[in-house]
C-alpha cells in the first residue's frame, strides 16, 4: 500500500467536492469542465458544441449564498478569548499575515463550501531541549496553524486508546515549490505528510513518489516537543458541518449546488433556442430562377419576373414560456434551499408564535447556527493547542456568532426595559445586557467599559420633566441617564 493511498470515504465524497468547488468557483470553472456539466449532444460537432458552451451562462446561486452566509456568520467579529500574551501571536496567526479572525472566515468559507476543513497547529523544526523561551522569542520561533483544504486529507485513522476514540493517523497531501532551472521558474512535486502515532508518541514524516512509483522518504522522523516534551496526541482537528472529527459528513449546499446544475442544463436549451429562433428568416415563394440574386437592405432592389412570386420573413411566435419559467423555478427553489441554513426543525403545528419565529430566523434553531458552533470548537481546539506550545496558561475560548439577522430592540421593549430598571425591578447589569442584544449598544463593550464611559462623560440627555421633589427631599436620579447615554 502507498502513502498516497485514498481513504474509501475519501474516495466517495471527492466528485461532490468538485462539484461544489466548480459551482463556487462561477462560469470560468464549470465552462473549463466542459462535459462534465454540460453534455454534447447526439451527432453534434466540437465547433457547435464550442459555440454553445461560450453562450450558456451559469447562474452562481452557490458562490452568492455562500458569500451571504458567511457574512451572517461575521456579521458581529468572533468573540475570542486568550492570554495577552498572545495578542501580537494571534494577528499573524499561520506566520503568513493572517489574524485569527481571518482563518476563522477561511474555515467557515471552507466548511460551507465543501462540508469539511483541517488545521494543524505545529512548530518550526528546531532543537527544543536547547533553547529557552527567550531564546525562541529572540529567534521568532513560535507555533503556528495551518489550514488544510479536505482534499489534501486523503487518509486518516481513528483507534481506540484507553477506550477513547483518538486520531492515530493523517495523510495530507501537499504541492512543493522547487528552484526551477533558472532563476525564474519553478517546479512543483507532490508530497505527503504523515501524521501518526508510535508508541504513543506524536511524529512527523514527509514522502514523495519517486520515478520508480515507490514511496521514498525526505529526511529522517520527527518527534515534535511541546514543553521539551513529546506530545501523547495528533494536533490536527477537523471540523465538520455539526462535530467535530474525521468523519465524513455531506457538503450542507449540496442539494443547491446540483440544483445549479439542472438549471444550467436548462440555461443551455434556452440559449440555443433563442440563437436559432432569434432572427426572422427570409423565404421567397413563386421564384423559379434558382440562379437570381436577391438582396436583403441596403439601396438595392429586387425584380421578380413572376407576378406570383413572394418574399417574407418567418420568425419564432414562441417566447418559450416553458423554459423561461423552469429557469425562474429553479432560481426560486435554489433561494430556498439557500434560506433552509437559517431554519431549524419542522414546527408542529400550523402557526408559530412570533418569539419562535424570531428565534429560528435570528439562528438560534438553523443548521447555520450549529456550524457556527462546530467551528468555534474546532478554532478553540486548535488554539488550546497553540497556547500551550507557546507556553501559555489561562482561558482559552472562541464563539461565532450565531445573531444572523439584526433585530434591533424596539421602543416599547426599551421603554419597558428602563421602567423595571428605574422600579428596580432588574439589575442595572441585566439592562445593559438586554440593550447590548437589541443593538443598542457595541457587541464587543463590556459593562465595565459602559459604566466607566458614564462616569466620565455624564449624561448627554436630561430626563423627562417629573414633578417637582418634595421639600427636603434630594432630588430624584435622572431616569434616562444610562440608556440615553448608550443610545448616544
């Protein structure tokens, strides 16, 4: 067995893949798949087929709900949590530029995309048991996480450990840039990573496919240290569409992305229809000179030597109503489809009282809001990881959004809100917590933040004329003076 070897999961799921990746990808990619999308017809030739294909467009539903969704789930940043330590580690988190907000939108594009995604924390292959952390801080040595793409994980193994289900075997495959034969040219090799567990210890190898099809290692095994210790465990995670594992789960567009497919089918009949139909065509009856030349425009004329004789256009009265309307069909089910993330499970009964509504469309309920969950363990994971090469204790957490839709708080909600905060009915924390989910005030403020503002600032508004105190009495504490200085 190679190490190119394809898991059978793999294997079964990599044509859903490229198609998902062409639908996403837009017209360029599905016009270069030529017939995989687009058949040729019976007895048709190539210069035909050519033409026809540069003229059926392709309607990308798949990219535009993939963009809006993701932008669903970025609408308000990540909420994520880690020792200050990492905070400069964290805006170049895969030591290419990228901030960790920024691989979080690149594995939600990903898992929306293709359903699955990898990320492997590692670190700089150096001799750790001789270098202290200032030495590896003065050198700029550091973990980082790397994204994998699901293709390039092509193999993988789960065992049962201490009757645990752990992770015992990765395979990914990745493309090498080597020096070409001149200063500016490059070539590219395929090879594989090996992840894998030996004597309960985590290594690394690297393979490539010699000229002789064998497997031929590069270098000698690895056996990375975290804390000048070898690591019991894989730091690879993958993150699925509702867990957590290598475990094959099905694309969540899938069904949109073959529904873009049937309507680019239908696009290419419609196009060729009105191509042909398109033009009135010319037919002369009653001319028995076959050889006579008739002219068509221009300030040329035409002698038809028998009376009889008859010249008209013809064209299509046909505005092919069928097609038309399955095409718009289509676009209207692939909108559904796209809406079916923000939904969560079928209701009983017929009508849904309007706080469920709000709730399954806001993402509480929906598939959407599950991945967002799905991902943020994964990102958490992988940052826990992270931490702790680096040397760093504390909390570590990561959060997606799940408030899809903005649903700002309206005014009787807030009036009521103030009213049972001033009859001190709820807690001035319990307020600022209600106006920060309506809207009113930034997701990423802290009700210390809020309450030192106030302090400093002031009231920027008064509150409504009251009846004047009581003699002797102090006066009363400006009813408005917290919300209206948030809302300001």
């Amino acid at each position: 067995m190679s190490v190119a070897n394809e898991h059978g999961d793999y294997q079964a799921m990599a044509s859903r893949w490229q198609q998902c990746r062409d639908a996403a990808s837009g017209e360029h990619a599905v016009h270069a798949a030529t017939t995989r999308y687009l058949p040729m017809l019976k007895d048709e030739q190539a210069e035909s087929y050519a033409l026809r294909l540069r003229m059926t467009p392709f309607f990308n539903a798949t990219w535009r709900t993939i963009a809006g969704l993701r932008g669903m789930l970025f609408r308000k940043e990540p909420i994520i949590t880690a020792p200050t330590a990492l905070d400069e580690d964290l805006k170049n988190i895969d030591l290419a530029g990228t901030p960790l907000e920024g691989l979080a939108q690149e594995v939600a594009e990903e898992a929306l995309t293709v359903g699955r995604v990898g990320l492997l924390v590692d670190y700089p292959l150096v001799d750790q048991t001789q270098l202290t952390l200032a030495d590896t801080a003065k050198m700029g040595l550091r973990a980082l996480i790397s994204i994998y793409e699901t293709e390039t994980l092509i193999n993988w193994r789960v065992d049962r450990i201490n009757g645990a289900a752990v992770l015992s075997l990765v395979v990914l495959k990745e493309i090498a840039q080597l020096p070409g034969k001149d200063e500016f040219t490059q070539e590219r090799e395929t090879r594989y990573r090996v992840l894998d567990l030996i004597q309960g210890k985590y290594r690394q190898r690297l393979f490539r496919i010699n000229k002789k099809n064998e497997d031929e290692q590069i270098g000698s095994d690895v056996f990375p240290l975290m804390n000048n210790a070898p690591l019991d465990f894989i730091p690879f995670v993958v993150i699925g569409v509702d867990c957590v594992g290598p475990h094959m789960e099905e694309p969540p567009l899938i069904d949109l992305v073959t529904t873009n497919f049937k309507h680019y089918g239908q696009a290419t009949s419609y196009e060729r229809g009105c191509f042909f139909s398109g033009l009135p065509t010319l037919f002369i009856s009653g001319l028995n000179d076959e050889d006579r030349k008739i002219y068509v425009g221009g300030n040329m004329a035409n002698a038809l030597p028998d009376p009889a004789s008859r010249a008209y256009f013809v064209e299509v009265a046909s505005a092919f109503t069928a097609l038309r309307t399955n095409l718009e069909d289509k676009k209207g089910e692939m909108a559904i489809l796209g809406a079916r993330m923000l939904e969560g499970g079928r209701t009983t009964g017929a009508v849904e009282a309007a706080e469920t509504v709000a709730r399954r469309t806001s993402g509480e309920q929906s598939v959407l809001a599950a991945m967002a969950t799905t991902i943020s363990m994964g990102l958490e994971t992988a940052l826990r990881w992270f931490a702790d090469w680096q040397g760093q204790t504390g909390e570590v957490k990561v959060k997606i959004n799940t408030d899809f839709l903005p649903m700002a708080m309206d005014a009787p909600t807030l009036t009521a809100l103030v009213a049972a905060w001033q009859a001190g009915a709820i807690s001035h924390e319990v307020l600022f917590d209600n106006l920060q989910q309506g809207e009113i005030i930034a997701p990423d403020k802290t009700f210390e933040d809020e309450k030192s503002s106030i302090e400093i600032s002031g009231p920027v508004l008064t509150a409504p004329a009251a009846t004047p105190p009581v003699a002797n009495e102090p006066p009363a504490k400006p009813a408005a003076s917290v919300l209206t200085q948030k809302a300001a």
